[in-house]
C-alpha cells in the first residue's frame, strides 16, 4: 500500500480483503449481477489489449458531491485480456471527483508494484488525471500532493509507463467495479485476483471486440 493509502486506512479505520467467488459479500454479489450489460457493439467503441509485455489498469472513481464521499475501483488485465487483479473501496472527505479519480489511480498503481509488473499502461476516463500526470499544472491545485505521490511510485516502480484517456465505454469493468462502493462494511477494501463473478460478460465482451480489432 501507498504511503498515502496508508495515511488513509489509518485516519478512516479501513481495512483490506481478498475476495474470491462465493466469499463476496451478498450485497456486492447482488449488484455485480444487476450491474451493467454490455451494450450492442454497433453503439459503442472497444476497450483495447495492452501491447505484448504491458499490464493494463483500468481505473474509475465516483464522488457524491453531498456528503464529501466517493468510491474507487480498477481492473489490471494482460495482453490476453485476462484480469489478474482487480480491488475496490470507498473513501471519505473528498474535495472533488478528481480527488476519487487520483486515489483509484492511486490503488491501481499500488496493486500494480505489489505484483512487481514493470511495463504498465494506466487507462482512465479522466482527461484531468491524464493532465495532472503529464504537466505541472495541479502542482499547486489542493490535489497537488496526491499526484505528486503518483509520480513518485510510478518514477520508482515502472521500467515503462504510459497513460491514456480512455473514454467511458472503454471503461466498464472499471466503472462496474467502482459502483461496489464496499457495502459489505464501512471502509473495507476488497481485492479479487480472477474474473469477478457477474462481470463475465462485461469481461468477455470486451475480450471479444479487443480481438476483432487486431
């Protein structure tokens, strides 16, 4: 875990779950399984496999600009469009949505050292994560501290990185993934090392159009 994620899980009293098949919660399990459907893919556009030799994260954070609170989540997939990782969780006392985007940016990344994956592709729907990693222009933005956290595990983890803005509909396992928002309890982060039960056919579907474009 981060040194910011770290500081988190303290101050809100999380903590971390490995989740495989019937070990999710009921409530997880109920609202994978009437999440979203793949749509027709002549309405869409294709979430793309990562080049031979890069690992893919896919992340999405959503914020409830009401109460200040928030939820991540991302998906790490490999050239085969297979996921090897994926986690979720919520987060308090948000400033903004760029604030839950940065600490799914954030868990991703961190997910990603933990596996000691050295060529990664960090896929957002983001356009302001995107700037905030490629310029200086939030250095001094209250979110400054959180990217420059980024920048630091990526400088120091990653032989090769790349990002790109991916716009929503190549995001949905990820989006699907973040609106868990860990209703199992308050706090909890939740981490699954195989294909999450209900997103088989947002996994599949995107396997599929990623090989027809090959």
């Amino acid at each position: 875990m981060s040194t910011y994620g770290m500081h988190a899980a303290a101050r809100n009293g999380t903590k971390s779950e490995k989740v495989t098949g019937a070990g999710r919660c009921l409530n997880c399990q109920k609202r994978l399984i009437d999440g979203p459907k793949p749509p027709s893919p002549h309405h869409r556009k294709h979430w793309s496999r990562p080049i031979d030799g890069f690992q893919k994260i896919n992340t999405d954070g959503s914020f409830n600009i009401e109460n200040g609170s928030g939820t991540w989540g991302h998906v790490i997939s490999d050239e085969h469009a297979t996921i090897t990782h994926a986690g979720a969780g919520s987060c308090q006392h948000l400033l903004n949505a760029l604030h839950a985007e940065l600490l799914a940016c954030v868990q991703g990344i961190a997910a990603a050292t933990s596996q000691g994956m050295s060529r990664v592709l960090l896929d957002t729907d983001s356009q302001l994560v995107k700037s905030a990693l490629e310029t200086n222009s939030f250095a001094l933005a209250e979110t400054g501290g959180i990217v420059y956290e980024l920048e630091c595990m990526i400088g120091s983890s990653f032989t090769d990185f790349k990002i790109s803005n991916a716009p929503r509909d190549y995001n949905r396992v990820a989006h699907a993934v973040a609106a868990l928002d860990c209703n199992c309890s308050n706090g909890t982060t939740l981490h699954w090392e195989d294909t999450l039960d209900g997103l088989e056919e947002l996994v599949a579907s995107d396997s599929a159009e990623s090989e027809l474009m090959e």
